[in-house]
C-alpha cells in the first residue's frame, strides 16, 4: 500500500461490539462499485450512502422513538419546526386547505398564518376541543388536519378518537404534535392519526443540549414523500445530535413520571395561593376536559402546569426576577424547571387580540416542572409570589 493514499480501509473486524452506540460522523459513505451503489438506493441491500439522506446515529435513534409509538416509519430532523415544516410542505399543494387547532405552538401557528398562505395553501384555525368544529370546517380541498392533543401553553385537550372518525370517514389526514404528551401518556397512531411529530428537543432528549425533530407515519408512500422532502431541503440533523438525544433517551421513562408527579403537586400548591387566579393542570378537578383526559390518557398527563397571576408586565417581570432559581428560559423538558412567559416567547408574533382569545394575558406563565425536590421548588415559587 502506498504510504500516500488516504483512507485505503476502514476498521478491521472485531469480535466484538461496543456498548455504547458510537458517534459515526462521517457526511458520506463507501460502496464497492457502481452496482452496490445502486442496490442500496433501490433498498436492496442496507447501507449509507450520504449524511444528508440517512445515518446510523439518526437512525438508531429513530428506531428507538418508533418502538415508543408503535411506528414502523420514523426519521430525525434537525428540529421540531422542521419536522412540522417537512410535513405540511411536502404534503399540501397550493390550493389545498389545512384545519389546525387554534392553540398550536407559536411557531407552528405563524408557519400556517404567514407563510403557507404564499404558497396557495390555507388554514382554518378552530378550536380542536369541540370536534364538531372540526366537521364544520372540512372543504373539498381539505388535505391535513393537526392538533396537539394538550395545547401549548394552555393546556386543553382534543378527542383525538372523534377527530380521527371525521378524518378517515373525508379522507384527510391527521396529523398529531406529540411533544407534550409523549408516547407514556398516549400514542395517536393507535388512536387513528396518520402522522406523529415530536420536537426532540424536549422531553424525550430531555437536557437542554439538542435541537432536534422526528416524524413518523405507518403509511409508506406517505413516509416516502415527507422523507424526499425533507432530504432535498436539507433538514436532516447531525450524528452528534443524535448521539446526545440517544443517551438522553436512555432516562426518558424515570424523568418522565418524576416529572410529572412534581407536576400534579405543584399545580395543587399553586391553586391554593392568593396570588395566583388560575392554574391549569389537565389532572385538576376544574379542567375544562377533564372528562375526555380521563378517557384517553390512562391516568397519565404531561410535566407541564400554566397559571396566571393578577397583573401587566411589571407583575410578571417581578416574579420571574424573584424566583430567581428557577430558570427563566423560554424552553420545556429540561431536568430542571424551568418558566416561560407564551406572551414574551412562544407566542411573542401573534397580536395581542389573538393571545387574549387563547387566554394567554400578560401574567399567564408556563412551567416545565423538573427533577428538583416538590418542596424546594414550591419554596421557589413561594419566593417569586412575594409582595405581588
């Protein structure tokens, strides 16, 4: 072998494997010949070929999501939002018309609003927790319909098994944010949803260190659609990122149920303080939903507890200033708690009108509810609720 050739062979065969998924970072892959090459692409044989269309690490770590959502079709994005993006782009063609939950994400909501609406494609915002609206809102160029079955940030609760009904019966598809959830507390592809989202980004990963999406579907000619598109615009994520999403992954099930154990106690706590005239938890007697909660989560929820206090932006500065060891961070899912403020962050690019009717005032705040002992983070918050 010359000793100026680059790269001649890879590693020699080992008897045996590492424990730990290793980080394969290389963007492109070696085939023998030109027909390897194309038995791989035609799926004949497994393999790599470029970063950009699959690797190992995106790879693992989708299969390890698709066994938690019973999914047979799954592929890691580089975020939340493109996931969502690569769904709604690739799927809807300008003309067609989309009906999404009017409680979206911020993000997700601006997308239909603003920039869908260029490309010929329509939205019709309603409210998912009365499915009957959903119904009312179908066309003849109804392609897709996505919710979120507990909203961001203000929590309600969407039937998804009526809203399926409608969907197969006029042939749409349902596309389902399964962020807040997380397939513990409820898998929408056994429930009738065509299509899953996650942002891996919080829960699953769960450490505040990733920035990453996934999408799923049992429908292959659909999966292959979605999968094309999101390759060609380049919305596929990095092998490091996933590494780090994998071992996050590892501890997803203990952070999930200590999580939201804090969750239920803290919203307890809060419902009895003076300074707080809302709490909304979907495992609180005075949900609005209590009743479909019950039937579809299996005494499960979620980590995440909004309330609003009496008062404007100096109200709400002063009490994220107080509570000064709870991390003021427009992000959920972390280990840590951590508090947002929808009106300032998540949902900053909707008018105030358009907030007002969500519910989402000046003084409503949402919290990711951590690992942290119950009575150090109720101490916390006693302390940001002081002299309000």
């Amino acid at each position: 072998m010359k000793k100026t050739l680059i790269r001649p062979t890879s590693l020699s065969p080992n008897s045996s494997t590492p424990l730990v998924s290793p980080i394969i970072q290389s963007n492109v892959y070696v085939t023998k010949d030109p027909s390897t090459l194309d038995k791989i692409y035609n799926g004949e044989l497994n393999g790599y070929t470029y970063a950009r269309e699959k690797h190992p690490n995106a790879e693992i770590l989708a299969r390890r999501i698709n066994i938690l959502e019973n999914s047979k079709n799954g592929f890691i994005t580089s975020s939340g939002m493109s996931a969502i993006s690569a769904v709604l782009l690739s799927l809807c063609r300008s003309g067609e018309h989309v009906i999404a939950g009017d409680q979206l994400y911020g993000r997700t909501s601006r997308l239909l609003q603003e920039d869908l609406p260029r490309l010929g494609i329509k939205t019709t915002f309603v409210d998912t927790t009365d499915y009957k609206k959903v119904q009312e809102s179908i066309t003849k160029k109804t392609r897709i319909v996505i919710i979120e079955l507990i909203s961001n940030p203000t929590l309600r609760i969407s039937d998804i098994i009526k809203i399926s009904k409608i969907c197969k019966k006029n042939k749409i598809m349902l596309v389902v944010d399964n962020t807040f959830t997380t397939p513990l507390s409820i898998k929408p592809l056994d429930l009738g949803a065509d299509i899953i989202i996650h942002s891996i980004t919080k829960l699953l990963s769960g450490h505040s260190d990733v920035t990453l999406g996934y999408f799923s579907t049992n429908h292959s000619k659909i999966f292959n659609r979605i999968y094309d598109f999101a390759v060609t615009t380049g919305l596929t994520p990095s092998p490091f990122e996933c590494w780090l999403a994998e071992r996050g992954l590892n501890t997803f099930e203990i952070r999930f149920h200590k999580c939201q154990e804090n969750a239920e106690k803290l919203a307890v706590w809060l419902q009895k303080r003076p300074e707080v005239i809302n709490v909304i938890y979907p495992k609180l007697n005075n949900h609005p939903d209590k009743k479909i909660f019950k039937t579809l989560f299996n005494g499960n929820s979620c980590n995440m507890v909004s309330f609003e206090l009496r008062g404007n932006r100096s109200v709400a500065n002063k009490f994220a200033k107080n509570a000064n060891q709870i991390s003021f961070a427009p992000t959920l899912g972390d280990v840590g708690t951590t508090l947002s403020h929808p009106a300032s962050s998540s949902h900053r690019s909707l008018s105030k009108a358009q907030r007002k009717k969500m519910g989402i005032t000046e003084g409503f705040f949402r919290v990711s509810v951590g690992l942290e002992d119950i009575e150090d983070l109720k101490n916390e918050f006693k302390k940001g609720l002081k002299d309000l």
